[in-house]
C-alpha cells in the first residue's frame, strides 16, 4: 500500500496521533534531556568511591547509558573500563571494552579504528569467551549489512552460537534473513516473537524500527511510515539522540509533499545527531538537508507570494466595498432619520407595553392575595368565634356539674392552647403554600446545598422557615417575628444570622431576594 499524502488529513488518525504525540515531546525536549543528564552526573559521581574492581562495572553502566546518546562519551567510557580491567588483569572485561570500544568508533564514523580494535582482540579471547566472539561477528555482520554488502558467514555463526532463547538471536536471524531478501520471513519472525522484544521503551523503539524497514523493503509505505513515527516517540522519551526513525520518517515525509513537517523533524533529528556525533547518520542527513531546505524555502516563498497576491486582491475588493458603502451610505442617510424616529416611536411603545403587563400582573396577584387574605381571615374569625362559644359552654358546663376548683384546673391547662396554637401554624401554613406554592424551592435556592431546609412534610413549614415566610409578607423586625411564633428575639435573629451566613453569592443581599420570591 502506497501513496502520497501531502495534506495532514490524508494520513490515518494512528498516524496523525502519532505525530502530535511527536511535536508535544519535541517541546519539553530540552527538560527530558536534563533529567538524563541529572541521572548520569548521579551516576558519575560515584567513581570517587569505587576501586578498580568496581570500577569496572560502574564504567559498563556508564558506556550502556552513554550509547545511542553521546557515542563520543561512550568511547570514552569503554576506554576507561580497558584501563580498569588491565589494573585488575581482568581480561575478558578487557576484551568486552575493546568491542565496545569498536561499536561506538562505528557510530562514530572511524571504520579504520573500530576494524583495528577488533583486529587486536587475541585469537585467546574469542576462542575462550564465547560472547566476547559474538560481540566481534555482530559488529561486523551488523556493520556490513549497513553498508548494503553480505555478511553471511558472521550471521550463521551468531545464529547458530547464540542462545536460542535470546533477544539477540531473533535480531540477528531478521537481519540475515533481510540481507537475503527474504523479508516476508523476517516479519513473520520479528511478529511472533514482539511481545519478548517490547519489555522496555528501547526494545520498543528498535521493534517498530526494525519492523518499519521490513514494510518499507515490502513496498508499505503507509504501515512503515506510522511504525517509525511509533519508534520516533519511544527514542525521543528514552532519550536517545540517535534518531535514525526521526530522520527516516522526515525522508518519507518529504517525498510525499509534506515538506513542513519533514523540515521540523529533519532539523530536530540533525541538532541532536551533532550532540550525539553519529557521523554515520550525518553524512545521510547533509545528503537530504539541501533538499529540503531548498523544497520548505521555496514552499515559504509560495506562501509569501501568495500572502502578497491575496494581500492585493483584498485591498482592491476593500476599495470598490468603501466605494459601494459610500454611496450605499448616502442613500440610507436619507432614510436614517425616518427610521430612527419610527423605532424610536416602536421602542416607546414596547417599554410602555411591557409597564403595562408588568403593573397588570402586579395587580392581578396583588388582588388574588387579597383575596386569599380576606378569605383566610373570615374562616379564622368564624373559627376562634366558635372556639370562644364552645370553651364558654365546655367553662359553664364544668362550673355547673364539677365546681369551681376543676373550672379553675382546666384554665391552667396549657392543652387546649397547644392544639389551637397547632391549629393556627397549621392554617397559616397552608395559606401561606398556596399564595407562594415555589416558596421552599425557591428559597433553597439562595442557600448552599449543604444548608439547605428540609420541611417536616410538602404541607407544613419548619420554624426556621415561618420566619421567612412572615419576612416575605412584610413582617421584618425580629420582635414581631418572634411574638408571632412565641420565641425569643434572640432565637429569631440567630435564625437570621444563619441563613444569611450560609447563603450563595452576597449575604448583604439574602434578605431582600427571600423579599423578592414570588414577584
């Protein structure tokens, strides 16, 4: 599957994901890359406190932190272990530092050096230590295969000495496997085996790399093209400034048309190569830099010349409009002044029609609450005038059959207060729902959730509640208030302070919007 895709919307969202992953990781760049510098100088400081011995394996960690980062610093590490291992006369570590040392001189660009270092390992060390050969045929095989030459002797060896179970193995049999040009059986390897190969961000990023070249050698472009954006993202958090999956992907970015982001990659890929000093990699990247250069030089003139064309076409349209709006003015200036005093004359109407409506309503409730009032008040009076006649009767009638002294007991009996004091909380409750149905909700409104009233039930007020119910029909002091529903002034006024303290916006303003609920 290939193809060219010059606009960003023609890649698929894996892809156009992939990339934004990219660019929000190229802009904290420059903290990633302290970090791993933080931890290095961590790692480094501990020389001062290690002997030759320890030494040895402090300097291993370092050239494997080093390597695919700072190639001229891994050298420097990997001689610096030979040093320690010949104190100590450990000699396999000091042929491990010798392949080392041949690897990064490889990066670095000294094929001379690197093939004379591997040139003076002893014919003892590779016949005594097995990894120290394999070491040895994976430079050169992985070198030659690099260059494009066959290296098939050093590939069957390593094949066929490695640990069947290792990594390493399942690489190498890839790579022979690609040289050969059977690359159907290198994928088919390299996917069977992905889930062993990923357990890191590195094993990642050398997965979908490796991968990546396979499609590529297959004809995918498309497939390829997400797999190195996938390696460019693990290679960038690592970190690792050997972006050979950055540069690659701004190649094939540039040959589709998408020369504005193969620009951005190929100039951040090739700022981290110097720092890195992969001069391999920089020979690739001099080759394609004037291309690009030159193709994203000459899209920005293009853009130019048409920001100044585009610039010209509107500034002409801009004329002729001022010319038509000028005439178009001249024309409407005539007409203005009519319109102006007709909606003006409109506008005085709509207000005096929206006063009306407003006084209508005010007087429609104001007369339905008198209504209600009237009407409330002729039952209560009804009522206490039959309570009066019947405790009269209920006096007499105990005066007459039980005395005076069981008269006198049922005056000093608080019952009959307390069920017509119910009674009167009662009705006025009721009443009070009726005119003001929204009342509670509203009122709940203006008060923080988690101080909001809960009313006994739908058709009765708490105490707390009565309080605002008479605020709300006029009756503000505190004294009044508090005779009304026989408490202390000073329990009226802590209910007060309370609901304002908890109200939602201004508390200055709680009392006159409860004033307000219903209007």
């Amino acid at each position: 599957m290939t193809g060219c895709m010059q606009d960003k919307n023609d890649y698929p969202p894996e892809t156009r994901k992939a990339f934004e992953r990219i660019d929000s990781i190229m802009s904290v760049h420059d903290r990633i890359i302290a970090d791993k510098e933080q931890r290095l100088s961590q790692l480094r400081m501990l020389r001062k406190d290690f002997d030759d011995r320890e030494l040895v394996g402090l300097y291993t960690r370092l050239f494997d932190s080093y390597f695919s980062y700072d190639f001229d610093s891994a050298a420097h590490y990997a001689r610096l272990k030979y040093d320690a291992a010949l104190k100590v006369g450990d000699s396999h570590a000091m042929a491990q530092a010798k392949v080392n040392i041949a690897k990064t001189e490889l990066y670095l660009g000294n094929e001379i050096v690197a093939m004379d270092t591997l040139k003076s390992l002893a014919q003892t060390d590779t016949a005594r230590y097995t990894d120290i050969k394999k070491g040895y045929y994976d430079a050169i095989a992985n070198h030659q295969f690099a260059k494009g030459n066959r290296a098939d002797k050093e590939f069957e060896w390593l094949i066929h000495n490695s640990n069947p179970n290792s990594v390493g193995i399942i690489y190498n049999t890839a790579t022979y496997l690609r040289s050969l040009g059977r690359h159907r059986e290198a994928l088919d390897l390299i996917t069977a085996n992905r889930e062993r190969l990923t357990n890191n961000s590195h094993g990642k990023a050398m997965v979908d790399f490796v991968t990546a070249q396979i499609h590529l050698a297959l004809g995918d472009t498309v497939l390829a093209t997400q797999l190195l954006a996938n390696s460019s993202i693990h290679d960038l958090t690592s970190p690792v400034r050997d972006y050979t999956s950055l540069y690659q992907l701004a190649t094939i970015l540039f040959g589709n048309g998408d020369v504005d982001r193969a620009y951005r990659y190929l100039t951040f890929a090739t700022k981290d190569h110097y720092a890195a000093n992969v001069n391999n990699n920089l020979r690739t990247l001099n080759d394609m830099m004037p291309a690009i250069i030159s193709a994203h030089d000459k899209r920005n003139q293009e853009r130019t010349r048409l920001q100044t064309d585009t610039t010209i076409g509107i500034a002409i349209l801009a004329a002729t409009l001022l010319v038509v709006l000028w005439m178009l003015y001249k024309q409407l200036q005539r007409a203005s002044q009519a319109n102006r005093e007709k909606t003006q004359l409109y506008e005085n109407l709509v207000i005096a029609s929206r006063r009306l409506e407003a006084l209508n309503r005010t007087l429609t409730q104001s007369n339905n609450t008198k209504d209600a009032y009237i009407l409330q008040y002729l039952n209560l009076c009804s009522y206490y005038i039959n309570s009066l006649e019947s405790y009269r009767n209920n006096l007499r009638a105990i005066a007459r059959n039980k005395g005076v002294q069981q008269m006198l007991d049922h005056l000093n009996s608080s019952t009959l207060h307390d069920r017509e004091l119910k009674e009167f909380y009662h009705n006025f409750d009721a009443t009070f729902l009726k005119l003001f149905p929204d009342f509670v909700d509203r009122f709940n409104e203006l008060i923080e959730p988690d101080k909001r009233l809960v009313m006994p039930s739908s058709d009765t007020l708490s105490t707390e509640m009565r309080v605002f119910a008479l605020m709300r029909l006029g009756i503000t002091e505190s004294e009044r208030i508090a005779i009304f529903l026989r408490r202390s002034t000073s329990t009226i006024y802590n209910y007060r302070v309370k609901m304002r303290n908890a109200a939602i916006g201004d508390r200055d303003e709680f009392e006159e919007k409860v004033m307000k609920i219903g209007l």
